[in-house]
C-alpha cells in the first residue's frame, strides 16, 4: 500500500469562530442568559424578582400554618440597556414607552433592525462623573425573552431608542 500525506482539514469550527468573533460573542451572550433564565434561583431564599415556589394556596396547611397565597409570574423581567446617545437618554422619563433599534456597523453599509418594541423605561440612572461618552443606560421592563435579545444585539450593535 502507498503512503500517503496525512490529510489537514482547515479552519473547521475553530476557525470560523476566530473569523467571525463578534457573531460567536453574540451567540455565546444570548446562549449564556437563555440557560440563565431557564436555571433560576436554586437558593432558598430565591433571588430579586424570582417569587419563592410556595405550595398551592387550596393546599391544606400542615400543622398550625397559615395558608399562603401563591402570587402569578410575572411576565415581564428588568433589563439594563445601554444606548448609544446619551443626549437622547436625558429625554426619557420613568413610564415612558420606547423601541429599541440596533445599529450594526459592516463593510457594505449599516443594517437596522428592531429588537424591542413598546418597552416601558422603569429607570433612568444619573450618569457616573467622569464616565467617557459611552452612551448612557437605561432600565426597561419587557418580556424575557426580548431581554436575551436586547443582550445579544448589544453585544455587536450600537442601541438607539425612538420614544412613543
């Protein structure tokens, strides 16, 4: 039997990832809070914003308790989101409703698109003194799964809003 050159594939999965490294980043953020959110809090204490599991309020209390109540999820979870122009930030007020639109840079000219629609801001923190003009952020109340959105799009895009 001949011999033969031992065969080399090239790039492979590694290598597409070193190609598109702003893409893996957003797929890596985006995968990285969808197992967040799906795990929860473990603890028995729960976490900020996670009601504590309680049993059902028709169940019967064991020995000398009082009967809890259980409290609906709540659809919506808070995400920090920073925009691009901070200019445009100083005109949001608590309540106020937003859409917010990623920006990408490329090589063939910018793409837009919508990543959250109807967000209500719940917060608008003081800039930090001496903070550079990296944009400004803001807190918004929206559905969880627009929150694993607006992690990735922030990820490789710059984040403007248009208010209501």
């Amino acid at each position: 039997m001949p011999r033969f050159d031992p065969v080399r594939v090239r790039g492979g999965l590694a290598g597409r990832l070193v190609r598109h490294r702003r893409r893996a980043l957003a797929v890596g953020l985006a995968v990285t809070a969808t197992a967040l959110v799906a795990a929860g809090p473990r603890g028995s204490d729960g976490a900020r914003g996670h009601p504590r599991a309680q049993p059902p309020a028709h169940a019967a209390p064991m020995s000398g308790e009082q009967p809890v109540r259980t409290r609906r999820a709540v659809g919506a979870v808070t995400a920090p989101v920073r925009i691009a122009d901070a200019a445009t930030v100083r005109l949001l007020r608590p309540g106020d409703r937003v859409d917010v639109i990623a920006a990408e840079e490329t090589v063939s000219g910018g793409d837009a698109r919508v990543v959250a629609r109807g967000a209500r801001v719940t917060k608008v923190p003081e800039p930090l003194e001496g903070a550079s003009d990296g944009g400004a952020l803001i807190v918004l109340s929206v559905p969880r799964a627009t929150a694993v959105r607006l992690a990735g799009a922030s990820a490789t895009a710059r984040l403007a809003v248009t208010l209501w």
